[in-house]
C-alpha cells in the first residue's frame, strides 16, 4: 500500500484538480486529457535534463542534435513543445491549443510516438481555466536531479490515476487496468527475469511495469527482457505506449492496435514468459471464423465463450521452457460445456498446467464474478526445479487480502509472499520445503484430477483447515453452548412480547 509522502500529496492534489476538469466530459475523454498532460511533462523533464548535460559538456552544440538524445532512450522535444512554454501560457485562453500543437511537434519528431498522443486540449468541452490549474499542479511535481527518480515519480502518479480511472469508471476501467496485488503476484510467482515477455491482451501495460520493477527489485538487468504485446482498444493502446514510455521501457506492441484472435502482430513468435489478464467469457469473439486455426492443438474453442480460446492462444506462444500466469472467471475451473471439457482434459494430461490459485471476491473493478490464477509451466522437468511431471498445485486464496475501501480487496505484501513461497517451495526454488496445507494448499496428481472429471477448483482437493483444539471438553462445551443459546432464545421472546405489547397500544394486535 502506498504511504504517506509528498508525492502522494502532489498526487491527490492533481486528482481533485484532474476531478474538477472532467466537467461533461466522456470518462474516457477525460483520462486520455489529464494522462497525456502527466506524459507530456515527463518528456519535457526528460529532454531538459539532457539538455543541460550537453550544454555543460566538451560539445555544448550537441545539446540541438536530435540524436544525442535518442541514444539515451530519450525523446527529442522540439521548442514549441516544452513544458516552459506550456507552463507561461497556463492562464491564457490558447492553452489547449498550445498543448495540442505541442503534442503534434512531439510525435512529429518522434517516431514511435506516432498516433500515440492525445490532442484535444483545445475543445470546446475542456474549461480552459482548470486545464491551466492542472498545468500549474503539475509543474509542481518535485522530480530531483535524476532522471531514475523523475521516472518513478510520474510513474507512481501515471499509475495512481489508472487504478483511480479505473475505480471510478467501474467495469469499463477493468478494462484497460488489472489491480496491482493481482499483478505483483503474478510476476512473483512465473519471476520473468531475463528473456521475452508477452501479453496478449496488454491493457494499460501493467504486466510490464511490475515485471520492470521485479527485475530492478531482483538486481537483474531490465534490458535483459524484451517486451511484446498486443491490445485490442485503441485509446487503451495508447495509454499502454505512454505508460511505459514513461517507465523507459522499450517495447513492441505492434504498430497500432490490433485484435490476438484476427490478427496476431506477433504471428510465429514464441516467448518465455506470458503474463495476461483477458477480458472474461467473451462472447463475440469471431470464433465461428476461426474454427480451423493452427492453435488449438487441444481442441477448438466455443464460439460463445473466449476463455478457453485465451488459454490456448497462450500455451501456442510459449517457449519449450516457457511459463505463463494469467486471470481468468473461475467458470473455466469446471465448465462441463462439451468443447471446453475436451481441451481441459486434453491440457492436463499433455502435463502444461502446473499451479491454480484461487482468489478473494471483490478483487476487480470490472467484475464482481469470482477468479483464479493459472499458471502454465511447458517443462516440469526442466534443470534446478523439483520434477513436478503429472502433478498439479491447487492454493485456496480465498481467505487472504484486506479490504482497501467499501468495495474494493487486495492482497498485501504478506499474502503475495505466502502465495508465491508456497508456489516456489513446490517447484523447489526456494529454500523451503514443500508441505501441504489443509485449507490452503496441495499438490495433486493426475489420476485424482481425472477421478474429480478434470475439475480445477482449489476447494475440491484442499480440503479444510484443521481447527486448533481450544482443550475444551466435548459435553462441557455443548452445555456451555446450549446454555448461551437458551439465553438467546429467553431474550427473542422477551423482544417479541415487548414488540407486540407496543403494536398493541398502537391499535394493531397480533
């Protein structure tokens, strides 16, 4: 959970000003405006700090050669489009056009960023005066002298406003935004250090953040993975381009947007770790146009439900040694649609499932519907892991995570840790030993999965957690008990009889 400090401050500050912005707005509208005014000032500080090293440095001129930046990973922001500017024109009435105009400059001049950049600033919808206060609020954002803290400063701030866009906008927020506890735990359990990285239905680009932060956290080198990923959505593409853009992540999400079932723009590539969250039971999802299709090798999909379409799409994209952790509705856990059957069954006895964590309600802001974890191991006998071949770990979550407001549950530090240790004990990854757990967790072979028809839910092989012994005697606790009960009933009766007294007195009799 995030404490208490003076960026959160400049970050609650910047939401009430983001708030009083929306006005009429479409809430999609008004995420992309304050989000893009957030990007703008990161590639503006970023150019600004180089810049100043070049001026200081033996060739002072390099300062105005594009490619001195480029070669850092920074983007070159011509003068029009420089935060200084942006910030003196805040209380003019050509604010939004100076911001669009800015963004224009900058993906002109910027490759990757092309189409990327939100430009409506100067919209008739958009009050010009409290577009400039969040101009001035920015500009306050303390970033230092390093541009490592810059980026994790704006970072923090890009991703408060998702997880707040996406709280407020309900089911169309689950969208583009996957709660951060869920993606910390992934990323703990499948641990993507060093090789390519994949979703497939990438969102905002969260999967990728937490794996960034992981290799840091790991003292692994972040060039050493590769990231890819694909999104439907377009404005959701462009909110993934900037969020990692930010983060200093290099990426390839395709150049646009594009749909992983019609038209993989990663089409005959495989990776090492596959991370996703897709959207659940999908319905319209051009199925019946894909019956032939090369990746279901465990059986064709149905046409009214994407969830089994998600899982084989994945394992098709997986590296021999590869691993995958993903969401999905815990329908898929023991769905007896024929088709759906097929596939499960066919997938576990090709040996590819390897975990399945069942999580708490009410962890989403899409959906209230109950779900699980999975996760796809493609070698259960690969070196320095335990040999895991025919055996399953099933964990029953349900009772971890801590109520983060009225609605809203999420795993804390503590509970990913018990669930990723639990996970690596299995595999023998960590310096723990293995032991099953009744309520939370066991390691489950084949032949009892095929007995339980291939159902996967956790709860059916945990069982229940043993009850500590109180050391209370059996008959003296059922008279303490009983006792306690007829005291309850007395004073049922008693309320009862005071209630129909009133009522009486009231002219109504019972």
């Amino acid at each position: 959970m995030v404490t208490k400090s003076k960026e959160l401050s400049i970050e609650d500050k910047l939401w009430k000003a983001a708030d009083a912005l929306r006005g009429s707005m479409d809430a999609s509208e008004y995420r992309n405006v304050v989000l893009g005014l957030i990007f703008l000032k990161y590639v503006s500080d970023s150019f600004e700090m180089r810049y100043e090293e070049l001026l200081k440095s033996d060739y002072p001129e390099d300062a105005e050669d594009p490619d001195m930046y480029l070669s850092e990973n920074i983007f070159w922001v011509p003068k029009e489009a420089r935060w200084k500017l942006i910030q003196q024109s805040a209380k003019t009435p050509q604010i939004g056009e100076i911001i669009d105009n800015a963004m224009d400059e900058i993906e002109k001049s910027n490759d990757s960023l092309r189409g990327v950049l939100s430009k409506n600033y100067a919209s008739p919808d958009l009050d010009k005066s409290r577009l400039g206060e969040v101009v001035d609020l920015i500009s306050d954002i303390s970033l230092g002298s390093e541009r490592a803290k810059q980026s994790d400063i704006l970072g923090r701030v890009y991703e408060y406003f998702l997880n707040k866009f996406a709280s407020n906008e309900g089911k169309k927020g689950g969208e583009f935004y996957t709660p951060r506890s869920i993606v910390r735990t992934l990323v703990e359990m499948i641990e993507p250090y060093k090789g390519r990285i994949y979703d497939p239905c990438c969102g905002s680009g969260g999967m990728f953040v937490q794996s960034d932060k992981f290799v840091q956290e790991h003292q692994g080198r972040i060039d050493d993975l590769s990231v890819y990923g694909e999104e439907s959505n377009p404005t959701t593409w462009k909110l993934a381009k900037m969020n990692l853009a930010i983060r200093g992540i290099d990426n390839n999400l395709g150049p646009h947007q594009g749909d992983t079932f019609t038209n993989d723009l990663h089409k005959g590539k495989r990776f090492d770790f596959i991370l996703a969250n897709p959207p659940f039971n999908v319905k319209n999802w051009n199925g019946d146009k894909l019956r032939d299709d090369a990746r279901w090798k465990y059986g064709v999909p149905p046409v009214g439900n994407a969830n089994y379409a998600w899982i084989e799409h994945i394992i098709s994209k997986l590296a021999p040694d590869g691993k995958a952790g993903f969401v999905l509705a815990n329908g898929a856990l023991s769905t007896s649609t024929k088709e759906e059957y097929v596939i499960r069954k066919a997938i576990l006895e090709d040996d590819k499932i390897d975990a399945i964590v069942a999580l708490p309600d009410k962890m989403f802001y899409s959906t209230a519907i109950p779900v699980s974890l999975w996760f796809i191991d493609m070698n259960k006998e690969s070196e320095n892991e335990r040999d895991r071949k025919g055996e399953t770990l099933f964990i029953d979550a349900r009772d971890l995570g801590e109520m983060i407001d009225r609605t809203h549950r999420a795993f804390s530090e503590k509970d990913i840790k018990k669930v990723a240790d639990t996970y690596h004990a299995y595999r023998g990854t960590n310096d723990q030993e293995y032991e099953d757990i009744p309520g939370f967790c066991k390691v489950v072979k084949l032949d009892e999965i095929a007995k339980n028809d291939y159902v996967l839910t956790p709860g059916r092989y945990v069982g229940l957690a043993k009850r500590e012994d109180d050391g209370e005697p059996y008959e003296a606790k059922m008279a303490r008990l009983t006792g306690e009960l007829k005291k309850q009933f007395e004073e049922s009766n008693k309320l009862q009889a005071d209630i129909k007294d009133v009522l009486k007195e009231l002219g109504y009799e019972i």
